[in-house]
C-alpha cells in the first residue's frame, strides 16, 4: 500500500465517529478509522496495519496524541523501514534536495515558510532579544554562561556566540537608556501633571530602594503609568530620603513644575507626621496645588489589608483551629469520605470546597474561614466520632468568626471591585470608600457587643484613611458627570447625619479653589481655538488700521439705509453683545458644570472619553479633571501597576528585594525594574524584513 505524502494529505473529512461533537480537524484520521465496540466504545483502527487503539469509552475520550506517535515515530509495521525525510520544522527544500519526498505522513504541528528562503543572520538582534529575554522574565545575567543555556543557543545557530555576564549588563543598560531617551519624548507632550506612586523596598543588607511609577492621562485621555525610577537610599523610610528622591526623580525627567501628588502605602499609625514633613519637603522646591491638601494620598489597598489583616488578627486562635481541622480532613481520602458522609447526614446544602489559605493573602482566608462556616456542624460531629480530632471551635468561636466573615466581605467585595476596574481612575473609588465607612459607623451602634467590638476595631483605621482621603476622593467623584456633588451630598448624609453640611462645604470649598488655580493658568488652544484665535487676530488687525473713505463712506450707507444686507443690520446687535461680555462675564465652568443635569448611569459609560468629547465646552475644568482622574489611589492599579492579586497582599508596604538584585550594581538594579516596565508596552520581538515569515499551521 502506497503512503500518501504530507504535502499530499487530502483535505476532506475523515471518517467520524458515531459520537463526534464536531468535525475533527487533525490529520491523523487520514490514517485511521473508527470502530465501534462493545458497551459504547469506540476504537481507532489504522488503515495500513489495521492494529487497533483505545478512542472512547463512554462520554471520555482518550484525544489522539498515542495515534500520532503510531505513524509519526515508524511503530506502524507497514512504515517501519521508511526513511524519514522530513521533519516538522521543515519547509519542504531538504526532501526536494534528496530528490524525493518523504513518504513518511507528518502528523505534528506542521511549519510553512514564506516570504525570503535565505535570511540574514543578524547577531546584534539575537543580542538584543536575548537581553529583553532576562529583563522581562526576571532571569538572573548568569544564564548567559550556563553551560546547557550555552548549548541550547548553539544548537539554534552555532554562529551565534553568548556574551560573558559583563557584556550582558552593558546590553541591558544600553536597552534602558535607549527606552528613557523615547519615554522623556513622550513625558514631554503630556498636557496636564504627573502623580507619583511610591513604593519602598527594603534589603537583607541595610540599604534600601524607593521605587517611583508617574501617572498620567495623556492628550487622547488615555490612561497611562510607567515606572521612573528605582533608586537606592540609605533609609527608604526617611521623609528626608523621600522628598530628596522625588526631586532628583522629577529633574531627572524634566518635570520639576509638573508634580500634582504622590500616593504611599506606608504605616498610617505615621502618615500625619510623615506626610506633613514631606509636604513641608517639596513645597520649597515644587509648587503643590490646593495649598498641599491633596498632595499626600494614601493607597486604597494597603488600607484594605490593614484593616482586614487587623480583624483576622483578633481571632487568630479561632483561625487556627479551623485550619487544623481542614488538615485532619484533607490529611487521607479515607477521613475526606468520612467528612462528607457525615455533611450529607446532616444535609448541609453547602457547594463550597474546604480549602486551606496562605498566609500572605488574606483573601484566601476569608475564603476558608466561609467555607468552614458551612460545614461548622460536621466539624462538630466530626469530633464525636473521632478520638483524633479534637480541633472543632466552639459555638461561640463560630459566632465569632460569622462576624468577622460578614465584615470581611466588606473589605473582600472592595478589593474585588478595584481590581476587576481596567483603568481605575480615582473617581472609582470614592463609591468603595464611603460604603465601607458607613457600614462601619453604622455597626458601631449595634447592641450586640460581638458586633460592635469587631466594627470598632475596624473603624479605627479605616476612619483614619477616610479623614485623610475623603477630600481628595470626593473632588475626584465630583469630577464623574454621572454623580458631581450629588453622591457627595447624600453620602455625607448618611455618615455625618446633622453635621453633614459642614463637610459638604469643606468639599465644594475645596473644588472651587482649585478651578481657581487652573482658572488662572494660561489655557492651551486647541485647534477649534487657534482657528478662533487666528480669525480674532485679523479682526483685530482690522480694526487697529485707519478706515478708509470707502469704508467710511459704506458704514455711512449702512446706517442710513432702512433696508440692505441683513447682516448689516445685526451690526447694533454685535455691539451689544460685545458690551455685554464686557460688563457680565460668563459663568465659572465649574458653576455651569456642576449646575448641568447629572448624565445617565449607562453601564457602557466611559469617564475619560467623556471628558474628550467635552473638553472643548469646558476648556479649564477639563484640565483640573484630567489631573484629578489621573491620581492613583491604588499602588497596584492603573496600566502597568501591578498584578490584581497584589491587592490582597499581605504587607504591601514592606517589600524586599530578593538576595540576588541586592547584589547587583544600584545602577543595574534601576536598568532591569525600569525596562521590564517599559517593554511591557512593546511588542516582545519585531521580525526583520528580510527574514522568513513563519506561519503556524494547526492539524
């Protein structure tokens, strides 16, 4: 029997089986067909040598991979002494170099070459991957000389010859200058002020590093945040430190004038003292808007953690009880049987699954201790039952921890929200904020002294981030066309009660006086207003010349004729207006903006793209919004903040740096976290013109 080629495969539809969902794309049933069995089974059977194998049973199917490997690798006895011209990788050119082409059928994931057949081996682009290859995947530099990466490179190309460690760094460095130099471009055409977000990092040995990110909504209103530096200092904690690697950071990139505020998740038992020196810091040097009370801004997330790590904290003997018991359960499938036989006794309708947490995620706590929550009463039979297991809380303890979960949820439905935002622009999280601050005041009044306890202890903190933050989080909703002072009005209601109005007009104060500050800054023209502004210079020119006797004599015409050009008439009409304009000026943009309808609340409805359409109607206000919506609240949020999960992270204010970048040049340190940021960005590998486009062609 002849063997049919890979560049010969038919295309048609195989044979399918009598189960099939869909049409089986893979080539390999060119070469076998099913066959029903007993019971409902099917096999696949191989034309050739007509040996069967295992396809289904059932509703299961065993995939196709043993019947690739049947033809693929000669076990078919009818193949078995056929030369394998071909490989997968393989264009074809080495068969037609035999002279013949190979009868061996390729099954694997087959590659077609296009475009140039004999590309140029360019040894600085293989550098410079490999280089953006250690930058954005964290290997250490010393790959380069380990002797299998070595191998592993030469068997690519055998021309290509790794640089030593010291070379590799000069690479890496030269990839970070080279992504500065087009990202202070970049910085350069950013219409409104730039927000810092500040992490501090600590190391085995007594230094430690600052790491600076800007945030910014560029001039398309898009959201953006990159790393700018990541500098070494002697004490990361010190405001001395701080305010001093700000400004190097700020000249550094040119943009000493452009500083709008900067968020911390430092300890907030110490941020009065530490913001306020770092205020008084940079206020020499910088000019801060709103007289600095927006200027420190404390991250969301951290105080989340606080918070939650607090309340956990305050049943943490109760916490590790529960997590013994869910070891003895998961310890043997034979005590795993045991706990569900006796969950379905008691017909608990629970679908949740017992899973231990880790301890530098407290979300996962939170998971456990709901989970076990379902399950409490087994956990109590459980004990009966068995001698071995005396780890079951008592009824009080559960009531405890029943507490905590529903105030925990609080913080857990939070978190969740923040994290799932693709862009989440500071107006997001005033609705988060005002919510758990309710709730918590609210608890505080409770007469259960269980209930009221764990709300006091969480209020104490989080009443301390909500003094410190409320202004610059209600400015920011303000600025969101859907709520403006409306939400803040009716929040403060239900937090404040009677006194509401003396916050409320803390707030309206506060945004007054900042549009006052952008009021008085020179307003960039737009196109629609240099058009305006070029229309309004030539009637200027127009009217600084002397009239001449024909337009004397015209203007002369014009008033005494009752009747001509209809605009000539509206001429009174012009002068009125303009008299108007001079003696009642048009209303703050502020005004007319807060005064507008609130816009509907579509799901579909995209703040900073309003703010794009608008920013012609509100030329000012739009400058102070973009600025506003621009603030990160969230150290990990926001484009290239950060994974997700880090909001749940358990000390997010002390982050180390492993022993390996602590040993590195500060220099190298700063080229490696600051170019896998930017890279980020990037595509990871940008083909050549004049190599070969592969294209991957699936079975």
């Amino acid at each position: 029997m002849e063997l049919t080629s890979d560049a010969e495969i038919p295309n048609e539809e195989a044979t399918p089986p009598p189960r099939r969902r869909g049409r089986k794309k893979s080539q390999v049933w060119d070469h076998f067909t099913i066959e029903n069995v007993s019971g409902g089974c099917t096999r696949a059977c191989c034309k050739l040598c007509k040996q069967t194998f295992a396809y289904s049973s059932g509703s299961k199917i065993a995939g196709t991979s043993h019947l690739k490997r049947h033809i693929t690798q000669a076990s078919c006895p009818m193949i078995k002494n056929e030369k394998r011209s071909r490989l997968a990788l393989t264009a074809g050119n080495e068969s037609e170099q035999d002279g013949g082409s190979s009868e061996v059928p390729q099954l694997k994931r087959r590659y077609r070459v296009s475009g140039y057949p004999n590309a140029l081996f360019d040894p600085e682009r293989s550098l410079n991957c490999l280089a953006k290859m250690i930058i954005l995947h964290d290997y250490p530099l010393h790959i380069v000389e380990q002797p299998a990466f070595v191998a592993f490179v030469g068997s690519l190309n055998p021309r290509f010859k790794v640089l030593d460690v010291g070379s590799m760094e000069g690479e890496i460095l030269a990839i970070y200058q080279r992504e500065k130099e087009n990202l202070v471009q970049t910085f350069a055409n950013i219409p409104g002020r730039i927000s810092l977000a500040i992490g501090l990092w600590t190391t085995s040995q007594t230094l430690g590093y600052i790491s600076l990110a800007g945030q910014f909504i560029d001039s398309d209103w898009k959201l953006h945040r990159r790393m700018l530096n990541f500098m070494m200092v002697s004490s990361p904690h010190s405001e001395n430190a701080l305010s001093e690697a700000i400004s190097l950071s700020l000249s550094d990139w040119n943009m000493k004038d452009r500083l709008f505020t900067i968020t911390l998740d430092n300890d907030c038992s110490s941020h009065d003292i530490y913001s306020a020196n770092l205020r008084d810091h940079l206020s020499n040097k910088h000019t801060l808007m709103l007289r600095g009370q927006l200027f420190v801004v404390r991250c969301y997330a951290h105080i989340l953690n606080v918070v939650a790590q607090d309340v956990i904290a305050s049943i943490h003997g109760t916490v590790y009880n529960i997590r013994e018991s869910i070891k003895f359960v998961k310890a043997s499938p034979s005590r795993e049987e045991k706990f569900a036989e006796i969950s379905l006794q008691l017909e608990i309708p629970s679908a949740k699954t017992l899973s231990l947490d880790m301890t530098t995620q407290w979300n996962t706590t939170y998971t456990m201790l709901e989970a076990a929550l379902e399950y409490k009463q087994a956990f109590t039979v459980l004990e009966t039952c068995d001698d071995n297991y005396n780890e079951a809380p008592s009824a009080e303890d559960w009531r405890k921890v029943e507490v905590v979960c529903a105030y925990l949820k609080l913080l857990y439905d939070s978190a969740n929200v923040i994290a799932g935002t693709a862009e989440p622009t500071s107006n997001v999280f005033y609705h988060e904020a005002w919510k758990i601050q309710h709730e918590l005041v609210n608890a505080i009044k409770s007469e259960d002294p269980m209930i009221s306890n764990v709300a006091k202890d969480m209020h104490e903190k989080f009443d301390k981030y909500w003094k410190d933050c409320n202004l610059v989080l209600a400015i920011a909703v303000v600025m969101d066309p859907r709520f403006k002072l409306k939400l803040v009005e009716f929040s403060f209601s239900k937090i404040y009660g009677e006194d509401s109005s003396r916050y409320l007009k803390a707030v309206s104060d506060g945004i007054h006086e900042l549009y006052q500050e952008y009021a008085a800054q020179p307003l960039p023209l737009t196109p629609a207003y240099v058009e305006q502004a070029e229309e309004a210079n030539h009637a200027g020119a127009v009217a600084t010349n002397p009239p001449s006797n024909e337009t004397e004599k015209s203007k002369k015409n014009a008033t005494a004729a009752p009747v001509g050009n209809p605009g000539d008439r509206l001429l009174d009409f012009d002068m009125y207006l303009s008299e108007i304009a001079v003696t009642q000026p048009a209303r703050p943009e502020i005004e007319q903006y807060l005064e507008e309808a609130l816009v509907p609340r579509h799901p579909e409805f995209e703040i900073l793209n309003w703010w794009k359409v608008n920013s012609v109607r509100y030329p000012t206000l739009s400058k102070m919004a973009r600025d506003v919506l621009g603030i990160p609240m969230f150290m990990a949020a926001g484009p290239g903040g950060g994974s997700a999960s880090s909001v749940f992270c358990v000390g997010t204010g002390n982050r180390v740096l492993d022993e390996y970048r602590s040993s590195l040049r500060p220099e190298l340190v700063e080229a490696l976290f600051c170019a896998k940021d930017w890279l980020q960005y990037q595509p990871i590998v940008d083909a050549p013109a004049t190599s070969p486009a592969i294209v991957k062609t699936e079975m």
